[in-house]
C-alpha cells in the first residue's frame, strides 16, 4: 500500500493509542470497511490468512504451526485471523511473554463461534470496532462543527452552504465503503449489493461450517431494511416477512440469524437509553434496528435516486440511518455511546449521546429545514418533563441534525442546528 494513497480515519488516533498502551489489538467489523488498509498503515509487517495464493498457503501454516505467524516486525498484522481462531491464544500467550507493547494487529470480520472458549485476552488484546466511512471520512463533510464540542454545549454558529436532496440521496445509496469512492452513482450502488452476496454465500458458511438457507437470511435482511431505524421486535419482524414475502419463519430462526448477522458485524443495533435519566418514568427496552451501512438496505429494498423521491419516509428512514452512522463513529473517538430514548408515555427521541461523565445530549434526525421547529419542540417538551421529575437527569445539549439546512446555529429556545455535511469527531 502506497502512504499517499491512504484516506485518514478517524479511528487512526485510538489504534495508535491503543498500540502503546496494550500488547495486541484487534479492530473487528465489516468486511471491505477499511480494516484491513488501515492497519496496514499502522503496521511494520503484515501476513493475511485468508490469501488464496499456493493453495491458501497462510491459513495451512497458521493451523500447522501458529507461532511462525507471530514473526515479523512489530507492529505486525495479522489479517483475518478468525480464520484459524488458534492464532488468538497464540497472540495472547506471545504477549504475555514479551510483555512489550504494540505487538500486534489482528482484523476480523466475523467472531468465531467457538472464541468463548478461548482465553479472553483481557488486559493484552484490546478491541476497537471499526465502521464504514462517515461523511467526513469520505470528504463529504466540511467537518466545520465538532460533535465533542457540541455536545459540551460549545458552538460557533457558521454557514455551511445549500446541500441538495439529490445530493443527500446518493450519499444514502453509495454508502461509507472505501472502495466506492471515486465511482459513479451507478458503480458505488453495486458493492453493497456484492458485499451482502459475498458475506452470505461464502462467509456464512466459513465462520463455522454450518450450512444455512440462505434463501431465509436474505428474507431476513430485507425485513431488517424495510424496518431500518425502526425499534420492531423479532415477532414482528418473523410477521413482517409472512406478510410481505409470503414465506414463513420461525421467532428462533430469527433469533439465530440475528446472532449471525451480529457475529458478522452485518448488524448495528442502537441500544436503549435509560441508566442516564434516574427518573420514574418508564423506558421501552428495545433496540434501533441498523444494517452497518443504509446502502445495504438500499441494496436489499432495490431503490433508486428516483424512488426513493417518491417514497419521502423511507428516505427519512434511511437518513435518519446515515446520520447515526456518522453519530456512532465521531462519539467513539471521545470514548462516548449512542443510544436512542423512547418511553412509555410516547416520547422518543432520535438520537442519544452519552459522554464519560454521565452527561447526555439529546438528537433529532430530520431531513429538511421545515421539520426544524417541530424537532426542536419535541426536544424541549422531553427536557422540561425530565427537569420536573425530582430524579430525572435532563439533557445538558439539544441538537436537531438536519439533512438541508445551509448553517450551524443556535435558536432563541437554547436548540441548536446542524447539518450532518459539516460534522465531524
């Protein structure tokens, strides 16, 4: 790999923080995202196990004698290593011999099913989650607002210029992947489509030898796109294929090919927000439903610039997608977590940020300009009911994350606005 060629993300700065404070790490997540060429940045030597070069020459060794594998400059890159999940033990043990920091990169794109059963790695193997590009990243985002200053409540209002819906439309469609950047609208639609084909009829399978149907998975994922940042449950979603695919499938076939899309970092559920707010309101304990990327659901749904243009609420759907994407990746690097809040009582709110000292910020996801004042509303009713609970812990920041708005500023009512094209970490 050429350095001039290298994109810089995000997660750069953790890897080389992590490199010098433990012996090993591993940057797991979804294929084609990136792991693989960044590490490579971070590394001095490298061996990829799942090279089909002289018969998959790597993997024979790595299964016939895993500590050959370990030899080379540090820090050295270990590629796909859930190939011959050994190597875990091996790295582990090599670790704790050495005790020096920065040893090793491992990169995975599936958890072996069989990894419980081998040691941990607490303390020696550090673990960092790797996503497609956000819009920064990939340079569609001026980056002009920081998401760790807004969320300390620090902002200087800015113009950020007209953002087209057309625009918008096909950053949803192309998707984060690496490998889009640069093609046409045409030839970026057809890697999610490939990636969902690849990591089902091969990866499926290679993670631990079991033959599936295939055919339900897929029913599976285009349940999960129809359904994309929505809160359904797996009864639904087993009810949702019935009705709409007119096949069936069982709640625990559901259950499993959940587990497999998780294994498979297909998935990337928003948890529920609740241990933030020590109120007595009751608060739903479901999870936002994510594909890892809204152009694989695009690809699933099979939906164009021009249909999606005539179906505004999937579109609201899949935007509301790609901006908690981009939430996820710029919240990791100052060690927050997103979440989303919806109780009982009705009240939701789209996206939830909450930082190291217990501190939260509360997010509207809405697509045009005209749906500001009502998200602002909603966001302030929410605040003023937490604020009347005497155990309730208001948000400290309110933000509506706007798709079409040409500047980042505060409202009169204390509610800021911001496009997600000028957001960053």
């Amino acid at each position: 790999m050429e350095e001039r060629k290298y994109l810089p993300r995000i997660i750069d700065e953790k890897i080389t923080s992590f490199l010098e404070t433990f012996g090993a790490v591993c940057i797991e997540g979804p294929k084609w995202c990136g792991k693989t060429w960044t590490s490579s940045h971070h590394a001095n030597s490298e061996i990829f196990i799942g090279d089909p070069s002289g018969n998959f020459q790597n993997r024979q060794l790595a299964e016939l004698s895993p500590d050959l594998i370990l030899e080379g400059a540090a820090p050295r890159l270990i590629d796909e290593w859930q190939e011959v999940p050994p190597l875990w033990d091996a790295v582990r043990y090599k670790v704790d011999q050495t005790k020096e920091k920065g040893q090793f990169i491992l990169t995975g794109s599936a958890t072996p099913n069989h990894k419980g059963i081998l040691h941990s790695g607490a303390g020696r193997i550090a673990r960092l989650h790797m996503r497609p590009m956000s819009l920064y990243e990939s340079g569609d985002s001026s980056g002009k607002i920081s998401l760790g200053d807004l969320c300390n409540g620090k902002m200087t209002p800015v113009m950020t210029g007209e953002v087209r819906l057309k625009t918008l439309i096909s950053l949803i469609i192309r998707g984060g992947w690496p490998g889009s950047i640069g093609l046409t609208e045409k030839q970026a639609a057809l890697i999610p489509a490939e990636y969902l084909s690849a990591v089902i009829d091969d990866d499926v399978y290679r993670m631990d030898g079991i033959k599936r149907n295939t055919a339900k998975m897929r029913l599976l994922l285009r349940s999960l796109a129809r359904n994309e940042s929505t809160t359904v449950t797996n009864r639904t979603l087993k009810n949702d294929i019935k009705e709409i695919d007119d096949e069936d499938i069982d709640v625990e076939t559901v259950k499993e090919y959940l587990d497999i899309f998780k294994r498979l970092f297909i998935i990337d559920d928003q948890p529920p927000f609740s241990s933030g707010i020590r109120s007595s309101v009751r608060v739903k304990q479901a999870v936002k439903r994510h594909l890892a990327d809204p152009s694989l659901a695009c690809a699933l749904l099979k939906v164009t610039p021009d249909s999606l243009l005539r179906d505004l609420e999937t579109l609201g759907f899949l935007f509301e997608a790609l901006c908690e994407r981009d939430l996820k990746i710029y919240a990791d690097a100052f060690n927050a977590s997103l979440y989303h809040y919806q109780d009982y009582q009705g009240r939701e709110i789209d996206a939830v940020i909450k930082l190291a000292d217990g501190n939260w910020a509360a997010f509207e996801i809405k697509l045009g300009a005209n749906q500001i004042d009502a998200a602002a509303e909603n966001l302030r009713s929410i605040k003023s009911a937490i604020e009347n609970d005497p155990k309730g812990k208001p948000p400290a920041v309110l933000c509506v994350l706007c798709g079409m708005t040409n500047a980042a500023y505060q409202r009169p009512d204390g509610v800021y606005v911001v496009p997600i094209t000028a957001l960053k970490n």
